[in-house]
C-alpha cells in the first residue's frame, strides 16, 4: 500500500477526491430525482385510482427507457466525453422532474408513462458518463474501491431522497419576512418533484466548473496507466467503441448477471413504501418511524456493502470481481428465501413483529444486492473498456440492470393481482440465483481465456 500511495505526485490524490466527489455529488443528485417516484406512489393512487400494478408498470416503462437509453448514451459519451453526457443527462432530469411536478394534473397513466419514459433516457446519461471518467483516474486494483465509493454517493441521493421526501408529505409552513406565508397542506406529493431539481442544477454547476475528463488535464499526466490503451485522450469513434465491446468475451455475462441484481435492487427499492402501506398497513403520511428506520438503515447496509465488496474484489482477489459477485448473488437468494418463508407462515404481517420482520429482511436484501451493484455495474466495465470505451461498456452492463427491472416489475405486476404481495419474495429468488450462475459463467470464462494466453 505505502508504494502505492508514494507512487503519486504531490497533490494528485486531493485533486482526484475533488474530480471524483463533484461527480459523485452530480450522480447522487440524479437519485433524488429518481427515488422521489416511490414516495409520490401513495398519493398518485389515491388521487388518480391507481393500483400497485400501476405504479409497478410506470416503473417498467422508466426502467425500459434507461435501459435502453444506456446503450445509446453509453456509446455517446466515448465519443463526446463523460462529462458533456453527463450534463446533458443533468439538465433532462431537472426539466422532467418540474414536467411532472408542475404539469401531470391530467392524471392519465399515459401522462405519466410518458413523463416516465422521457425522464428515464435523460438519467441513463449518469452511470456511462461517470464510470467513463473514473476510469481514466483509478488503477485496476483500486477501481473496487472506487466502485464501493460509487455506492456510497448512489446511497446518499437515497438518503437524501428519503429524508426530504417524508418532511415535504408531512406538510410545512414557509414564512418569508416582507413576502408572506407559504402554507404546504400534507400529502402533497407534486413537491416531491418540484423541489429535488434545484439541488440538481445547483450541483450540475460545481460539476461543470470543477470536473476533468482524465488526469493529464489536470496537469497530471502519465500518473494512471491504462492497461487497454494508454495513449492520451479518452475518446474513441463510435465505431470503434461499438465493435471493441460488442464483442468483448466476458460483457454479455455480466450484463446478465446485472439484469439479476436490476431485477432485485428495483423490486426491493421502489416497491418498499408500497408494501409498508399496502401489506403493513402504516400510515405513510404520518412520517412513520419504522419505515424512516428501515429506509435509511437499507441506505447504511448499501454503503457497507458496496465499499465492503470493492475492497474484497480489490485486496483479496487482485481486481477479480466475478468470485465476490457469485458469493454475495447466493447470499442473496438465501436472504429472500427466509423472507419468503416467513411470509408464508404469516409472520410478516400488520403489527409490531411484521412491521420488524418486513423491515429487517429488506435490509438484508439491500446489503446484498447493492454490493453486487458496485462492483459488476461500475468495477467491471472499467476493467474491459479502459478510459477509452468505459462508457459503452458500462452502458451495455447497466442496461441489462433495467431490462432486469423491467422484467421483473412487469411479472409482479401481473402476478400481484392473483397473489398479492406473497409473490414478491419467490420472484426475486429467482433472480437472484440466476446472478450467482452468470457470474459461474464469467469465471469459466475467464479461466478459459487465461488458459489461452498462456499457451500463446
């Protein structure tokens, strides 16, 4: 470690916590313009007459439009830069956050729909933009470390999305001398998407003032070697980006693996204040404590998880992720199968024990599948595209991510009007368990192809 860290010119390393914590801070505020959605949930319904199968089908057409808005941005931001994505993506989300804030009193499901589609392309412009940067300024046996750290900025747009969205449900009394007195009734879900974008456009220019796209811009050049093309830059044509990943050994299996983790991570996520209302029976307006506990005890277990793994994958495996995926992907399934089994036999119920047992279990599950989100959605595309092609990569992984939730929201939403809410548990088992063999598949894989080289 200490060779490591001599390794680096004087003021290197402060620089890069600057570059890395203004793009953190852009991507964290990308999740407050996302996770605000599930909050909204409970009001929508009762002002529209949605349904849980509803809000579970707006998730399906969000998670479509990112996923594939990955593929596409993903390809872009080699080409343009990581930054310029970035800032695209940034500005899209602040206007269709106000959109649905200051203009959805239509209140059709295709209003929404298509709110939600819009909003989902410009957010899919974050994850390439950002892991494209990053890898230009993190070594390989530092890129888990970096990707633990990316879960931690993920985790505090949550956070941050889960404090303010209570406080603004709540109702409050604004009094601004000289100009009057701004009275907010509770339940007022429209200001959960009104208010979040602002901190969006306040930090979109820190972002802008403060970011490099590689190290030598910042006048450290030669500091980071890049073991798939060293040359200076980061950009690349699209084609050349296009056919290099496309036609990478090892990305189709861990776009796989990432549909299972997207298929878990979003099910748990934007369902969970349904599920405390609906199966739990609390009152959401009533800030309740048990879901405010379970919410940001998830977002504590989703850093530890994340900067746990990455360090794992980086100090113990050398910068192999696939051996830690597949272990976390199995913990996982065993996780959602004691919750599974407590549900069928009536333990997760209304009342004090239920309220626990709910509350636990989807911690659980938010340790686990986030820390397998950190290192194969944002580690992994580092390691096969380099600084150069690190955006498409990512974009075809993460999109899988989407498509995973998509597929799996979709199902639920058609089996939740048969089984209710004792069909969300086995459904996640499933794709759990078919992570933990994808990433089988990515370790054969691997062993192949260093089989190969060695007899070269």
């Amino acid at each position: 470690m200490s060779t490591m860290i001599a390794s680096y010119p004087g003021g290197f390393r402060p620089r890069r916590g600057l570059n890395w914590g203004a793009l953190g801070l852009m991507y964290a505020s990308y999740y407050m313009c996302r996770y605000n959605f599930r909050f909204a949930g409970p009001g929508m319904n009762q002002e529209f007459g949605f349904n849980t199968a509803d809000l579970a089908n707006l998730w399906v057409i969000w998670s479509l439009a990112y996923g594939t808005g990955q593929l596409f941005n993903g390809l872009v931001s080699d080409r343009i830069g990581g930054k310029a994505i970035m800032l695209i993506g940034a500005a899209g989300t602040i206007i269709c956050n106000f959109i649905f804030g200051f203009s959805s009193f239509v209140g059709t499901f295709a209003t929404f729909g298509l709110i939600a589609l819009i909003n989902g392309w410009f957010q899919s412009c974050g994850a390439p933009g950002m892991v494209k940067i990053n890898a230009a300024w993190f070594r390989r046996t530092e890129r888990g470390t970096f990707a633990g750290i990316f879960g931690v900025m993920i985790q505090l747009g949550q956070f941050a999305a889960n404090w303010l969205s209570p406080f603004l449900l709540a109702g409050f009394t604004l009094t601004l001398w000289g100009i009057g007195t701004w009275v907010v009734e509770p339940g007022n879900w429209r200001l959960l998407f009104i208010v979040p974008p602002f901190v969006t456009a306040a930090i979109a220019v820190f972002m802008a003032l403060s970011v490099k796209e590689e190290p030598a811009q910042a006048g450290y050049p030669d500091v980071i070697e890049d073991e798939i093309d060293n040359a200076l830059g980061t950009r690349v044509t699209l084609r050349e980006s296009f056919r290099t990943i496309f036609r990478h050994p090892l990305v189709w299996f861990y776009a796989a693996a990432y549909a299972s983790t997207g298929a878990v991570r979003h099910s748990s996520d934007q369902m969970s204040v349904m599920f405390f209302k609906e199966h739990l029976l609390v009152d959401m307006n009533s800030k309740p404590l048990s879901v405010f506990i379970t919410l940001n005890l998830m977002t504590a277990m989703a850093i530890a998880g994340s900067i746990g793994a990455g360090l794992i994958s980086d100090k113990l495996f050398k910068g192999a992720r696939s051996p830690v995926a597949m272990g976390l992907y199995f913990l996982e399934a065993i996780v959602i199968t004691c919750a599974a089994i407590a549900m069928f036999s009536g333990l997760i119920k209304p009342g004090p024990l239920g309220v626990f047992l709910g509350g636990m279990f989807l911690v659980l599950v938010s340790l686990t599948v986030n820390s397998t989100h950190s290192i194969v959605g944002a580690a992994a595309p580092m390691d096969i595209g380099g600084k150069k092609m690190a955006g498409f990569a990512a974009g075809v992984i993460d999109s899988f991510q989407y498509y995973g939730s998509a597929l799996s929201l979709f199902v639920f939403g058609r089996l939740f009007g048969q089984y209710g809410w004792s069909a969300w548990y086995p459904l996640m088992v499933i794709f759990a368990l078919s992570g933990g063999i994808c990433m089988l598949l990515v370790m054969r894989k691997q062993r192949r192809m260093a089989a190969a080289n060695r007899s070269q």
